[in-house]
C-alpha cells in the first residue's frame, strides 16, 4: 500500500474493531454446508424469502451487520486489498498468487481499451439518454464487437434450434426436488465455428467476465464525458482499474487518497447476496442466454429507482435541507407526513451497515479539503443522530451504504448523474461471478404465479359488449 493511503487504512480497521465490539454479543450466523432439495421456506410476493440456489460467493447477515466474500472479512478486504483482487477472488473463489494476480491485472487492462465500441456508441445521442441506458447500450456494443455470437456464421441450424419453454416441471403439481430439469434437452457445447473473426470470444466464459469487468469501467467514463460535450480519455496502462476509472472519468491522474478511496467503494459494492440486478442477471443466464445479455439485465434492474439511484437521492435530500441547523425541523416534519428517510434503512441490515461504517468515516476524510462535503457531512451526521436515537432502536433502522456514498462521490468531480453508474462499474464483478458459479449447475429458473381469476366465461362477440363503466352504471340503476 502506498505511505501516504496508511491512514485509510486505519480508518478502514478502526471502523472494523467498532462493528465487532458492538455486535459480539449477537449469535453468530448458523452456516449449512449442503441444501437437500426440495427446500421448505416462507416466501412473500416478489419471490421474498425464496431460496433459488446454493453459492459460494457472498454472505449477507442483516441480524450481525456482516458482509463476507467467499469467506473474508469486508473489512479485512477494505483494508488490505484491491479491486482487482476483489474481481478474482469472486471469480475464482480465492485469493490470486502473486502471479495470478499480475496476469489477471494484465488482461483487465488488454480488456480496458475500447476504441471500436465507444465509436459506435458515440454514434447515439448520449447527451439525450439516462446514463444507465447509455451503459446497457455500450454493453451491447462490447458484445457485438468482442465475440462471435451475432455473425451469421454462428447461426444455429434451424433443423437444430429448439422452440421451448422448458419447464422443470408442469405447473399444476407440486415440486419435487429432481437433481435435473425434467424436460431438460441434452445441450452440446457451442463449438467455434472457423468463420468466426479472430480474437472474438463465445460471451460464456470467464473471458467474457473479465471483459465486462473492465469494459463496462471504460464506457462509465467515456459516458460521463460525452454527456459534459468532452471527448473520452484513454485509459493509462500504468494506473489500476481504481485510478484509470477515475482519470478517463475527470481527465486527472487521481491522487493516491483517492484512488484507494475509489478502490474500497468498489470493493463495497462488488457484491450484496440475491438482489434484483443479480437475480435478473441470473433469470437470463439461466434460459442459456450469454453473459453480455445477463450483464445487460443486471444494468436495467439497477436502473430502477426502488435498487439503483439512492445515494443521488440523498445527496439531494441533504441540499435540500440546507444546513445542520434545519435538520431537526426537517426531521420532525418527515416524521409527522411518514416519510422515508432516503440511505436510512435496509432490507436485510437490522443494525449498521457495514459498508456505511466504512463509507462515513471516508466521507470524514475528504470532507477535510472539500468545504461543501465538510458541510453536507455535518448535515447527514446530525440527521443520522436523529434518526438511529429515534427509529434505530426500536426499528432497526440505520445508515445503509448510499446515506454516505454520494458525499465521497461529489467530492471526487462526479456528477451525481453518474453516481449508478458507479455502482454498476463495482457491482459487474457481482454479477458475472454468479452467473458463471449458476451455469454450473444451470437449471432455468421457473417460479410459478398463483392464478386467482375466474374460469367459464363465456365468449361474447365485440358487437354486443358493454364497456365496464356502463355495466356497472346500469347495475346501479337496476
């Protein structure tokens, strides 16, 4: 690590030591080393409380206020390691060598420069469209560029191709837990065809992964530029992906503070258990989709504002309010409408979380140059004070990784337009490693919906229907 990042770290390990002394009296986690299907479990609307799968790749304990990588620590990663490292290790799940890891550096960064996709996507009024959609659409660029999927030559046989929705089971029976899809057709593996162009990959491997690991950080910045009407920057091959995100994005070698700051952020947001864009990353590859289509599923769910976009939200929130002084006014008047704090509260965190015991005490580090960050600081500690005194307790409500994200952020020259897209650029790493754990022992996913309309209508011809409303009024009158 470099000198002048030591006192990152210790805020890193400082944070550490606070969250295991106020949880260690909390029962730790019961784990379970083998799931015997079919599974009993409670399941709410939006499949809540289901489980789809098993994995190796990420732990989430709301009740601890824990985040574990294929068995680390999040702190222990924040403190000690890389993005980079991060990225393999949920690839592979463990930690590289000395020289895996310099292999795996060196093909994120043959895999960073992307001259060929940002000019077809420069091709699009970027200016005009939600950043997000501008990163789905260059994911799909990345794709039509880097394998071989859509030339005609990787077109399947017709008297091959197969038009079925294949269930594992009929719909009206009950599971029953089969090692195998009951319907499943034996699936050969995609062979290359030899008119495919040279140095084009099939979209299901790990070089796909690590394509979309490096990639979707390029178009990100070159995005937040063509929307500022400035071109984009070419990434350096003497910075890491941390500090290259952040030059090809402002147009300035980071400092060494920021690059490692950026650094822990992505490590915070590379993974989060079963979420939304990972389900749906997941759905897709599951129907033998390729990974650039799931990673385009993954980047539409997070643009949805109810998963991506809350530490924008609360960036707003906190200008909103203006200054430490109003807090308490605004607290008040939030609390007698029933309004939701935005980055209080999570859907899993019962206590702290711990990616937000990490990101306030950063936000502490660069508000110390940064006069407006000094002030939207002091702003969101005095509302956390209010909140966690008033709702912590008895709610279990406290800061969630976006209450502080979005200070760090502005501070570092990114607009707030971009702050989801940020998130993407971490998250990727997320999402490619489970669909490639998944498609290991794919089975499509296929939920079932209770159907509870009615049966026997009668058809009537168009001639003789009455709209609803004027049924309904004629039964009024009757």
């Amino acid at each position: 690590m470099h000198r002048e990042t030591e006192k990152i770290t210790e805020i890193v390990l400082k944070a550490a030591r606070k969250a295991r002394r106020e949880t260690q009296d909390t029962p730790e986690a019961k784990t379970i080393s083998r799931i015997n299907w079919p599974l009993d479990c409670t399941v709410g609307p939006g499949l809540e409380g289901a489980i789809a799968c098993e994995t190796k790749i990420g732990f989430v304990n709301g009740t601890r206020g824990e985040l574990t990588y294929c068995g680390y620590d999040i702190f222990d990663l924040c403190a000690y390691s890389t993005f980079e490292e991060v990225s393999y290790l949920l690839l592979y799940g463990r930690l590289p060598t000395e020289k895996q890891l310099e292999s795996f550096k060196a093909k994120l960064l043959a895999a960073r420069s992307l001259p060929h996709t940002l000019r077809m996507l420069m091709g699009f009024p970027l200016e005009q469209m939600h950043p997000m959609a501008c990163l789905r659409l260059g994911t799909n660029l990345m794709r039509q560029r880097l394998t071989w999927q859509d030339s005609d030559a990787a077109r399947p046989k017709s008297v091959r191709a197969i038009a079925a929705d294949e269930d594992s089971i009929p719909m009206e029976t009950l599971p029953k837990g089969e090692e195998k899809a009951i319907y499943e057709f034996k699936k050969a593996k995609a062979e290359r065809p030899a008119e495919v162009p040279v140095g084009t990959t099939d979209a299901a491997g790990r070089a796909a992964c690590i394509h979309l690991i490096s990639g979707l950080a390029t178009i990100s910045a070159a995005v937040a530029r063509v929307r500022e009407h400035r071109l984009p920057i070419e990434p350096d091959p003497e910075l890491g992906h941390a500090a290259n995100f952040l030059y090809m994005m402002t147009g300035k070698r980071p400092t060494a503070e920021q690059e490692r700051i950026m650094d822990i952020a992505l490590i915070l947001h590379a993974d989060h258990g079963m979420n939304a864009s990972t389900f749906a990353s997941m759905v897709v590859a599951s129907t033998l989709s390729d990974v650039y289509f799931s990673i385009g599923s993954g980047i539409a769910a997070l643009s949805g504002p109810l998963h991506g976009g809350a530490n924008e939200a609360v960036l707003v929130m906190l200008e909103k309010i203006g200054h430490p002084d109003n807090v308490d006014e605004w607290f008040e008047k939030a609390m007698r409408r029933k309004k939701k704090i935005t980055g209080m509260g999570h859907r899993v965190y019962k206590t702290y979380d711990p990616r937000a015991r990490i990101l306030g005490p950063l936000a502490g580090y660069v508000a110390k140059h940064d006069k407006d960050a000094a002030l939207l600081l002091r702003i969101a500690r005095r509302l956390e004070k209010r909140v966690v005194a008033t709702l912590g307790k008895e709610k279990g409500i406290f800061p969630n990784v976006d209450f502080y994200s979005g200070i760090i952020y502005k501070s570092m020259g990114i607009h707030r337009n971009m702050f989801t897209p940020v998130f993407a650029v971490s998250r990727v790493a997320g999402w490619t490693a489970r669909v490639h754990e998944y498609l290991k022992k794919n089975r499509i996913f296929r939920p079932r919906a209770l159907y509870v309309g009615e049966f026997g209508k009668e058809y009537s011809d168009v001639s003789v229907r009455e709209k609803p409303a004027a049924k309904k009024a004629r039964a009024s009158r009757a």
